[in-house]
C-alpha cells in the first residue's frame, strides 16, 4: 500500500527555516508564560508539580475543564480523552474507526490529515466540496449522493480550515442526518473553535448531535498555545476504550507540565481572557488582511472567514498553479504560505493573518510585488 504523506507539514518543515516572513501556520500570536501563570498561587502551584507519570487520560481536574468548554458540562469528563495536540487524538481515531477497504468522506478544502491518514488505513476517501460561488457553504446534496451503504466516516473541520466558513445549526443537523442514514461515524475536527470574528458565541460542536460522533479539540489555536501540544477526544462511552488502547501505544499519555498548564488555561476566568485575547488580534489583523486583498481587486478575491486566522485567497493567474505561485513567493521574496493543493483546492493560497501588525504588513506588501511580477 502506497504511503500519503502530510504535505502540508512536509511543506512547512522544508521551506520553513528559511523563509523571512512566514505565513504558513494555522495560529496565532502565541502567549507567553508569564501571561498564563500571572499569580504567584498559580506560579507555586506549577513548581509544586510532580514530574511523574500523570493519568493515562488526563489528570481529573483536566477532563472535567475540557468537557465544560467542549461538552457544555463537566459531567461529561469521563468521555474526555487528553492527547499530544490534535494531530494525535485524529490519528488515535483514523486508527479506531478506519479499517482497510472502507468508504470515507472528507470535506474540501479541508485540513487534509484525516484525509491522508484514511488513505493510509486503506480506505477509499472521497471528498465533498465546499462552494465558493455561495460563500464556502457546504454542497449538502453532494454529500448526499456520496455517502453509500459501506461509508464508515464523513470528516469534517469546523470552523473550516482554510476557508474559515462555520457550519450552521442546519447544515449539521443535515450532515448527522445524512451519516445516520448508513450508521457512519462523524469525526468532527473543532480546533478552531473559540477563534470567532463576528460574535462572541463560541462556535456549534457536533458533540450531543449524533449518538457516533468523535470531536477533537486542541489549546494550540484560540488559546495561542500551539508549543504545548495538547489537544483531547471527546468520545461516546462505547468507544472510549478503543480509544484509549490506540492512545496507550502512540503516546501513553500527554505530558504532566502540559496538563498542569492546561487546567490553568481552562479554567473559566483564564479562558474567557485568552479567547478575547485572541479574538481582539484576530479582528484586529483582519483588517489589514483584507484591506490588502482589496487593493488587488483585478489579481485577488477572499471570501471573508467567519472565524480562524486564516485567510483562503483565490488569486487570478489561472495558468500558475498554487505551488508554483507559493514557491515563487518563497523563493523570490521569503514568505511562506501554504498552496491551496495541500488542502484539495487549486488556485488558491492560504495566508495566516493573526500576526503582529508589522510582520504582516511587511510579508504582504513582499507578496505584492511578487503577484505583480507574475501577472507582468
């Protein structure tokens, strides 16, 4: 069977150390830690933390915090299952639900490691597009016809990376419908939740939807903590156990200092000041982003993300692929982004633009000039 690697992070890890602006990542701003542990209890609590093995699972105060902001209830923790980042808790339930011969389906544009990890599996994955012409709003008819008796996944991202679009209540409550029709599984990928640009209303979990839905979730993107690499599964009782095996061979269990600072994120003062945070320079950078993507209106179009840092931007040099305009960028002028290939959409470029101000502007007004030596 041949192997599907990660492009995207193969792209990043290649060109990354040499790029002088880089707009590649899916984060934003990372915090510091003097700005999570900002109290000398919250200080002396860490250092009286024992490096030992912690709970395979996560520590007890951790589950329930994560089922409170994921699952609406800390009454739910025991189906919380703590990982090392998201990038784990897909691969422990591409690892569980996937079998060699199986029907998955992923969205597109989308992050494309459920969609690499599937193939690897074995499984025959297809994707159903997100359409463009009606704001990235998801082609539920296609995803309708695809879906067959032997389907065994429909993955989604949500909000979506890169297109940044959130699902409505009515178009979940049509994916659930159309997954309920075959008895497949919803693995719902949730990062970046909290990263709202329009409203303070989190955004909608398939968690409670469905009774065979898995959510991932992660500190890495509206929490600015993307160097702790802790993320969790929210799973119904039935497969947590399978779950948890796959978990005890890949990393046993997240690290303790890990945990520790996640309970201070998590808890409800904290979470509420790194989600504002995060949103305030989201907002903030948009603006310039945007502003930018106008002031090319015959070159570039967006449309505008409801949520994520991430701007998906269609360029108009139909005859240049995303690569090569991407390698063209980095080559010629050091910026780094991530072609619109890597996640099953051509033409277009993904740019992170939840940076400091001056990073952002200095990489973007590069990019302009290279687009415009393009197009000559």
């Amino acid at each position: 069977m041949t192997f599907t690697p990660f492009e995207l992070l193969e792209w990043q890890g290649r060109l990354g150390a040499t790029a002088t602006h880089s707009l590649a990542d899916s984060g934003c701003r990372p915090i510091r830690l003097r700005d999570l542990v900002d109290s000398e209890q919250s200080l002396n609590r860490l250092l009286d933390s024992e490096l030992s093995y912690p709970p395979t699972c996560g520590t007890t105060r951790l589950r329930a915090l994560i089922a409170q902001w994921h699952a609406g209830s800390a009454d739910h923790a025991s189906e919380v299952i703590v990982t090392a980042g998201a990038a784990e808790a897909n691969t422990v339930a591409v690892e569980t639900l996937i079998r060699p011969g199986d029907h998955v389906v992923t969205m597109s544009p989308g992050y494309r490691q459920v969609w690499g990890a599937a193939r690897n599996q074995g499984a025959v994955v297809e994707e159903f597009p997100l359409d463009p012409q009606r704001g990235w709003r998801p082609d539920i008819p296609a995803l309708a016809d695809m879906v067959r008796p032997d389907t065994r996944a429909i993955s989604v991202t949500n909000p979506n990376n890169p297109a940044g679009i959130i699902l409505t209540d009515e178009e979940m409550d049509a994916i659930v419908s159309i997954a309920d029709r075959v008895g497949a599984w919803i693995l719902s990928d949730e990062v970046h939740r909290g990263t709202e640009l329009r409203t303070e209303a989190v955004s909608p979990t398939f968690r409670g939807r469905y009774d065979r839905v898995v959510c991932v979730g992660s500190l890495s993107k509206a929490f600015g903590m993307p160097g702790l690499r802790l993320g969790w599964l929210i799973t119904p009782p039935v497969l947590a156990p399978r779950l948890r095996q796959r978990h005890e061979y890949t990393t046993v269990s997240a690290a303790g200092p890990a945990m520790a600072l996640a309970e201070l994120a998590l808890a409800p003062a904290t979470r509420t000041r790194l989600l504002d945070r995060y949103r305030g320079f989201l907002r903030e950078s948009w603006t310039h982003m945007h502003q930018w993507v106008a002031s090319h209106d015959q070159l570039l179009s967006v449309v505008p993300p409801q949520a994520t840092s991430l701007a998906f931007v269609r360029y108009h040099l139909d005859e240049l692929t995303s690569t090569e305009v991407a390698e063209a960028l980095h080559a010629r002028g050091g910026v780094l982004v991530a072609p619109g290939a890597h996640f099953g959409t051509e033409h277009h470029l993904r740019f992170t633009y939840g940076q400091e101000p001056a990073h952002l502007l200095a990489a973007l007004e590069k990019t302009s000039h290279i687009l415009k030596e393009l197009s000559a």
